[in-house]
C-alpha cells in the first residue's frame, strides 16, 4: 500500500470490507499510519461516514476531488 501511496496514487477502504475475517476501519488506518510513517509517507485519512469509507492518500501527491469521486463511483456501483 506505501507504494501505491509512494506513486501519487490513494487508496479507499469500504468498511464493509473488513467483515468478520478481516480488520475494522480504525485498525486498518493504524496499520497503514504506521506502514507509511516507516517509509516516509506523510500520509492523510478522510472517514466518509455516509459512504461507510475512508480514503489515504500521499500528502505530496494528494488526489483531485474527481479522482477520489469516480473512485467512490466505482465501489458505490459494486456494492
């Protein structure tokens, strides 16, 4: 995930993901807080609590507002 963070590029956790075999939302944002701070990321989380989302991304490199917004177009559409 720092690599892709590295690249310019973000990430979106649906917290319907973590599920029961998997880690909740606020565990998942440590674990990459603590990933990215190891490499060097300067890293920023936004909860997107009516979408049950949070969205990293690389504070060097952050996303435009339409990158992130067809991001949450395509998991809204495969939920």
């Amino acid at each position: 995930m720092v690599d892709t963070l590295l690249g310019g590029n973000w990430a979106i956790l649906a917290h319907e993901w973590a599920g029961p075999a998997g880690i909740d939302p606020e565990h998942w944002q440590d674990v990459v807080e603590a990933a990215a701070e190891a490499a060097g990321v300067d890293v920023e989380f936004v909860v997107i609590p009516r979408r049950s989302l949070t969205v990293v991304f690389n504070r060097a490199a952050p996303p435009t507002f339409a990158q992130v917004r067809a991001s949450i177009e395509v998991i809204e559409r495969h939920r």
